[in-house]
C-alpha cells in the first residue's frame, strides 16, 4: 500500500459546512484524487442546528464532523475552530497538504500561512469565491462549473465572472509562444503553464471538458493539429480573403492570365499558407472560392482572366 502510495500527496481535507453544500460531497473527493489522497477528512459545523450535510453524507466520505457551537452572536467561531485544526496539522507535519473546501474569504490568510511552510494548499469553493482567496491557493476548483451540468447548452456564462478572463488566458499563450520562439507547443506543456500562472484555469470552467476542444472553440486565432503522433497548438498565419484573391489574381497573371490546372492554385496557396483552411472563408472546394472571385472565369479545370486589364 505505501508503494502505492508514495508518489501522492498526503492532504488534510477541511470543510467549511456553513459555506459550501453538501452537494458537492462527491465532486470535492472526486477532485481530490488527481492530486493525492485525503489522510485527514474533518467538517466544522454547528451540528445542534441544521447544516446540510446529513449523517449519510459523512458516513460514506469517512468524514468527521467537528461540533463547535456558536457561543455569541455575529462571530464565526466554525472558521476559529478549523483554523486552529489547520495549524495544528501544520506543525505536527502530519501531512504534505491541505485541502480547504470555503468560497469564505477570511481563510485567505490561513491558506498563505500554510504556503509559507511550503505546503501545498488546494482550494475549492463556489465561483463566489473572492480572488484573494482562489489566488493564496495553489490551485483552486470551482465546485459549481466543474460538474457535468456545466456542460450542458445550459451553461450560465455568468458564472464566469470570477473566473480568470479568457483574454488573460490568450495572452499567457501568446507570450509562451513568445518565450520558445516556436510556432508550434505542445498541448500537455501549455495545459500546465496556464495552470502554473492561473491558480483556477481548468477549460470546465468555461463549459468544456477537453482541453483541445476548449483551445479549438475559444482561440481562433490557433489551430490544433495532430503532429508526430502529439496534440499540439499552432499559430495561423492570418491571411485576410481580399488579400488572398489578389495574390490568386497575380498568380495568374503571371502565368499568363490562365492556369489549366486548379490543383496548382489549391497547391501553391498551400505553401504560402499552411494553415490556412478555406471553410473559414465559407467555402469547401477551390473552384467554388475562385468563381466568387470578381474577374476571374472558372471552366472546368482551369481558371483565366476575365478582364486582363483590371
């Protein structure tokens, strides 16, 4: 079992039940496991009144629930009680990190106290969740927009609002392609550069499920191609649609008005734009982008100067 083990992070998972729902029970240990495992599971709570959370729901994640009564008015002593459990754990050195579980942002503090020790500290919270405290974690989860009805044509886009922005994200990629003097990255090193800048980018945020599908739909200005059996980002070279007719045009003039041979156009516009697809400009063959082409007459297989005058 410690074989198993040793390549995973040993966490202390803390819930704030006066914050998040119990919902979310599955969805934060379902989480939990792409970075290690859950030595430690405790909820804070005022048990004598109704939280949410059932007995259910803790028996079956193995929770245990911390009584902590609310001895006056307008003090949250839940969030006193689990703070004092959190720096307890912390210098015992009982584990490698802490999974906090508030969109409460008087744990922000708590959260950069225990990355001060070099631990690592997982948030996960509602979209309500201030930036103070998604950005003291190392990574942070959205509860609300990562599950499957996040994907659903439903998807609220305002929930987004707190979320990093989507030209943040455009640009972090565009300076990556800047730092490798490259035209192409790989889709595994630009996942986790987004995810090292940003401490919430996950593309289920914005209601995808793939990384490439999220890239393909939200960055047009890339193209994401399979290259030596790898998934990767590519800069398109822009070209606009009246620049691209008028380098067919002088193409053709300098052949002598006339090409015989459509594939030569299709080939030669290929070498001068890889990246190019034609169905941006709304068309699926050649021919039927240079018939739409004012002065230029396609016949069968070759095209030719209307007007050798324009």
């Amino acid at each position: 079992m410690e074989e198993i083990l040793q390549n995973k992070l040993e966490f202390a998972v803390l819930i704030d039940s006066e914050n998040i729902s119990s919902k979310y029970a599955a969805v934060i240990f379902d989480e939990l496991e792409k970075y290690g495992f859950a030595s430690c599971r405790r909820i804070y709570g005022n048990w004598s009144r109704a939280t949410g959370w059932r007995e259910e729901d803790l028996l079956e994640y193995s929770i245990i629930p911390i009584q902590q009564f609310s001895y006056t008015s307008k003090k949250n002593s839940t969030d006193m009680a689990m703070v004092i459990d959190a720096m307890d754990l912390l210098y015992k050195d009982k584990v490698d990190g802490f999974c906090l579980v508030t969109s409460d942002s008087d744990f922000t503090r708590l959260a950069m106290r225990i990355r001060e020790e070099k631990k690592f500290v997982l948030g996960m919270g509602e979209s309500k969740a201030p930036t103070s405290l998604t950005r003291s974690c190392n990574k942070f989860v959205y509860l609300n927009l990562i599950g499957e009805e996040s994907h659903q044509q439903d998807f609220d886009h305002n929930d987004l609002e707190s979320v990093t922005p989507l030209d943040s994200v455009k640009k972090a990629i565009a300076a990556l392609f800047a730092e490798k003097g490259s035209k192409v990255l790989d889709l595994g090193y630009i996942g986790q550069r987004l995810s090292e800048k940003f401490t919430d980018f996950d593309v289920r945020n914005y209601g995808y499920a793939k990384l490439s599908v999220f890239l393909k739909e939200e960055m047009s200005q890339y193209q994401v191609k399979r290259e030596n059996n790898q998934t990767v980002l590519r800069e398109a070279r822009q070209v606009s649609q009246d620049n691209l007719e008028t380098e067919i045009k002088e193409m053709i003039r300098e052949n002598g008005g006339s090409i015989d041979n459509l594939s030569i156009i299709n080939d030669e516009i290929g070498k001068r734009h890889p990246d190019l697809e034609l169905k941006a400009f709304g068309y699926s063959r050649i021919s039927s982008f240079l018939r739409r082409i004012k002065g230029l007459e396609v016949n069968n297989n070759s095209v030719s100067i209307k007007d050798k005058t324009e």
